[in-house]
C-alpha cells in the first residue's frame, strides 16, 4: 500500500481475553477493569491483551485476565471471538493507521487472586454481579460475549450439580 500523505494504512491486531467469573456469597460474580480511555473517560471492559510469541490464544488470556484483574482462573470454554476496527496514529510518522482488532475470549472460573493486584494498565479492577455488569460494561460488543458466558457459566453449573449428585451414589 502506498503512503501519501492523507492515506490511511490498515493493521491487524490478535488479542485474547477472559470473561472471570466466581461464586461469592451465594451470588454470580464476573470481574471487569477500568481502562482509561484517549478521550479521558474511564470504561469498564473485560481485560485482554496481546498474544506473545510463542503463546496460544488461550494462554494468553489466561496470562491476561491474571496481569489486569489480579486474579488466576481456569479456562471452562471459548467463547465467540470479537472482531472491531479503531483508528489510531502512527507514533513515528503520525500517519492514521486503521487497526481490525481481532479478540478471542475464554469463559474462566475464578481460582484465586487479589482484584488490588492488578498491573499498571488498569486503574481498577473489580467484581460486578451479573446484572450490575450488564449495566457497566462501556462496549455493547463485549456485552454480548458476556451474555453468551452467561450462558456458557449456567450450563457450567448444570453439569456440575450433575456430576456433584452422581459422585454421592454408588452402583
């Protein structure tokens, strides 16, 4: 492509993410972090980040959701990847530079961790129950993969009162 200027370049980014989710004090809880954003707004959003070298998408998710939110999980699924375009500026030459964000994201359960020991990227990281998360979430894209973990969670628990009521008998 060439570039003139006034063109705009296009890029592709790989990121992967986690939707945390725990159960705490008989309530569904997900964990969300608030990014600053360029225009100075904070949003709250689901954490996720580059693929390393050498990493999976899974792995990195798991990697992710652990440096933003401060908190381990275990991977249960994939979920529906996300694809967006923003627009950003070149750091060298100030060039507009078109960006297609590509985002796998994982369904975790909460293992351990600390929300206040989140990286610098974040300025907070936090539980929501699910219906004050529906409301907080700043992107209708990422509110949708968490209704579809939403899903994905409830079927969760359904296999596991199954396999919890089939481990107390015998044959």
């Amino acid at each position: 492509m060439s570039t003139h200027l006034g063109s705009t370049q296009n890029e592709v980014e790989h990121s992967s993410g986690g939707v945390l989710i725990r159960q705490y004090q008989g309530e569904n809880e997900i964990c969300l972090v608030q990014i600053p954003t360029r225009g100075g707004n904070p949003s709250w959003r689901l954490p996720k980040g580059g693929i390393e070298a050498g990493e999976t998408s899974e792995q990195a998710a798991l990697r992710e959701t652990r440096e933003e939110t401060g908190c381990h999980g275990e991977v249960l699924s994939e979920l529906s990847p996300l694809e967006y375009w923003y627009t950003r500026r070149d750091d060298d030459t100030g060039e507009r530079i078109r960006v297609r964000k590509l985002v796998d994201f994982f369904l975790m359960k909460y293992t351990h961790g600390d929300t206040g020991d989140h990286d610098h990227e974040v300025d907070e990281s936090k539980w929501f129950t699910f219906s004050q998360a529906l409301e907080t979430i700043s992107y209708d894209a990422e509110r949708r993969v968490f209704q579809e973990a939403i899903h994905a969670w409830d079927a969760y628990l359904y296999r596991q009162s199954f396999e919890e009521e089939g481990a107390g008998t015998s044959l």
